[in-house]
C-alpha cells in the first residue's frame, strides 16, 4: 500500500509541476522578457516545492514527502552528514558515510560503502555485501550476491529472484527454477517458472505452469490450469475444471458445486443456485430450489418461495424474512414477526415490543412504540430518551444537546421550505 501510494502522489505531483512550469512559460513569453536565466530559476524553485526529494540546506539534509491528501512536509535527517550524503535515487535511497536511507527513513544494518541501487520505479530495490533491500526494509533470505530484478508486465519492479527463490517485497521463498521466473501475463499475484507456479511468490504445489491462466482480470485469486482450479493459491477441493464457472461476489460454482471464496457450500444446488439481487440487498443472500443462504451459510427453515430481503433502506442490515420468520443475516431473531417488524436504517428495526441493533436486542429502549432514528444519523429517540446509533447506549449531557440541535434543524429547514 505504501508503494502505490507513493507512486500515485509521485504521478500526481509531476502532472501538477508541468501545469505550473507551463503556467510560468506563459507568463514569461507574454511578458516578453529576455531573462532566461531568472525564469530558469523560477522553473526550478516551482519544481522541486511541489516534488518529494532530498535537499541540502543550511547545512542540514532533509526530505521532502509529499502526498495528494496533506500535501508536503520537510523532515530534517537529523543524523544525516551533509559533506558526505549522496542521492542515490531522488525518491528513494540515499546515503553517507556512516547510514543508508529510504526518504526520510534509516535503513537499519546496510552498508554504505557496498550499497548499490537497482533499476526500478522509485528505487524499490537495492542490495549491500551483505543484504536485499525493498522499499528500505530487508527482504529476509534472499542471496544479494545473485539477486535479479524481474520487471512485470505491468511496468513495475515487485518481483525478483536469486539462485534459490522467488523474492518479493515480503521475503524469499524456495523457487523450482528461478532463472525462468516470471510473472503470469499482466497478473500481479501469479508467477511461473518452467517447472512450477507461484501465488504472490510462494509455491503452489502441483501447478502446471504450462496451462495455468487467470479465469477473471478483475479477481485475480482465481486461476486455473489443466488439473485444478484455485482461489488465492490454494485448489478449490473437488471443482470441476472443466465446468467451473465464477459468480458475482466471490461465489462460483461447477456441475457438482456452489463454492463461496473457494469453500464448498454444503448441499447447494448449482443448477438452480442464484444471487439474490432484489432492491435493498447487496448480494449477501442466495437461494436455491429448496434452501436460502446468507454468504453461503444456511437459513435453516426459510423457504425460498417466499423469502424476501427487507433492507430497502439499509442493506448491509442484512434483515431478511419469510412468511413466518424475520432474520438477521443467517439467524432467526427470536419472537419477531414479519406482520409487525420494520426496518428503520442504520441497522436498526423494531416492532411493538422490541428495538434491534443488527439482529440483537437493544436493552436501553424504554419505547419501541416511538423509537425513530434522527436526522444525521448521529442519534435516535422515544418519548423518554435520546440514544447513541452506534450502540444504543443512552444520551445524555451535551451528546443529548447535540441531538436536540438536529431536530431543530429540522425544524429550521421545513419552516424555511414553507
């Protein structure tokens, strides 16, 4: 995560520089000066404020770390020495005679005599006498003295290799034939060499790495060769390759099977299984010809006939019924009845005796009668009190002011409306 973040806020700044050099040009031309030198200055001076980096001033290093969100901050290196620090890569590493750093960090135990920066975006990987470097941190077990980077279709530089594994950011791991290694066409997530196949850089066991393929580029955990399917590097147990299938929302499914993120669904029917997709559902709940299934666990007792989602309002409530249950995700909420439940929001419900907090009832309502969730979302109310939505807990002091000031507001709005 923090190598995508870097990089898009390195992508964000340069466009956002050559608007403002572009800006300057402009200004420069228009004003028809002939001082290229002061506009030079300019130029630079705009660059380098709006880009991370290493700067030596007033005899002190600091880097410069930039992001969209908060913009810039200059950190000083306080142990870094000015007379000997060396940039090595402007984003990434540098160094002087007695540390190694990454930005605005020290990497601990390198050395800076042998350090040596190898090609990649940002200056992900380095490698010293003794270590291999990512991003600053140590890559446990890999061989610096064999270390390759391996650029991935995708254009960046996370994979590498030595005489004995496959290495990644987050370490080595016994490879087949590490001098064949490779990524999987543009996947991120699997590698192959001649002889094996790799899931985010540890082995697959049985993997043939001649015909496997990615069954989806946009859920690259699943993946298939001429003798299993897998999700996230692990066989699916029992799934038919040659009819397997992928649903929506991580659920797939053979002649034989419904799985769900790759484990069996005990006694779905594929032929007739489907996501539910009503209005107010998120596709939590499936059905088949005689079961229902919250995220691929049984509903015991809900027939599928006349099971419907209530969630209209809220749908990660997960309130469901059947012509004579209400349910909260896969279990019965014991004494409610679908004549009287209603689904308020915010995952709460209610009926004539009770108010429910995602399924469980909530002990602090005196009034289910006039319980209402507020303006805001911020509390809710009966006769008697006010009421955290978090919890449920009740409100009192200034979080019950605070509440009272959203009625009010209500009141404000529809007077002004009128």
């Amino acid at each position: 995560m923090r190598k995508l973040v870097r990089r898009l806020g390195i992508l964000f700044l340069s466009i956002l520089s050559i608007f403002l050099i572009l800006i300057v040009l402009a200004v420069f031309v228009v004003s028809r000066t002939d001082s290229f030198t002061a506009a030079g200055l300019l130029i630079d001076a705009l660059q380098w404020s709006m880009h991370p980096g290493y700067k030596i001033k007033n005899h002190a290093v600091y880097f410069k770390s930039c992001n969209e969100g908060n913009g810039c901050t200059l950190i000083k290196l306080k142990l870094a020495d000015p007379n000997t620090f060396k940039v090595l890569e402007k984003f990434g590493y540098a160094k002087d005679d007695n540390h190694v750093y990454f930005q605005e960090d020290i990497v601990k135990g390198a050395d800076p005599a042998s350090l040596k920066v190898l090609s990649g975006d940002g200056g992900d990987w380095a490698i010293d006498k003794n270590h291999v470097y990512n991003d600053g941190e140590l890559v446990k077990g890999a061989d610096p003295k064999t270390f390759r980077v391996i650029k991935t279709k995708s254009g960046f530089y996370d994979l590498g290799s030595d005489k004995s594994h496959i290495v990644m950011s987050d370490g080595a791991n016994p490879a087949c034939d590490p001098g064949s290694l490779r990524q999987l066409s543009s996947s991120a997530s699997w590698q192959i060499d001649d002889k094996c196949i790799y899931y985010e850089g540890k082995l697959v066991k049985g993997g043939d790495p001649n015909s496997l393929k990615v069954l989806d580029k946009m859920a690259e955990e699943y993946a298939e060769d001429n003798n299993h399917v897998y999700y996230m590097g692990k066989p699916i147990i029992g799934a038919d390759v040659k009819t397997f299938s992928r649903l929506k929302y991580d659920f797939s499914k053979d002649k034989n099977h419904v799985y769900f993120f790759g484990e069996l669904v005990k006694g779905a029917n594929p032929a007739s299984f489907k996501l539910i997709l009503d209005p107010g559902s998120d596709g939590s709940f499936e059905r088949d010809d005689k079961h229902v299934y919250f995220q691929g666990k049984l509903i015991r007792g809900a027939n599928p006939s006349s099971f419907r989602v209530l969630d209209k309002i809220d749908p990660l409530s997960n309130y469901s019924e059947t012509s004579n249950h209400v349910y909260s995700e896969n279990k019965i909420i014991p004494g409610a009845s679908p004549k009287t439940f209603q689904v308020l929001g915010l995952g709460f419900a209610k009926n004539e005796k009770h108010v429910y907090l995602y399924g469980d009832i909530v002990k602090f309502v005196k009034d289910p009668k006039t319980f209402e969730l507020l303006p805001g979302g911020e509390c809710a109310r009966d006769k008697y009190h006010f009421y955290d939505t978090d919890d449920g807990s009740i409100l009192k002091g200034a979080s019950a002011k605070e509440c009272q000031w959203w009625i009010n507001e209500e009141k404000d709005k529809k007077n002004r409306s009128s």
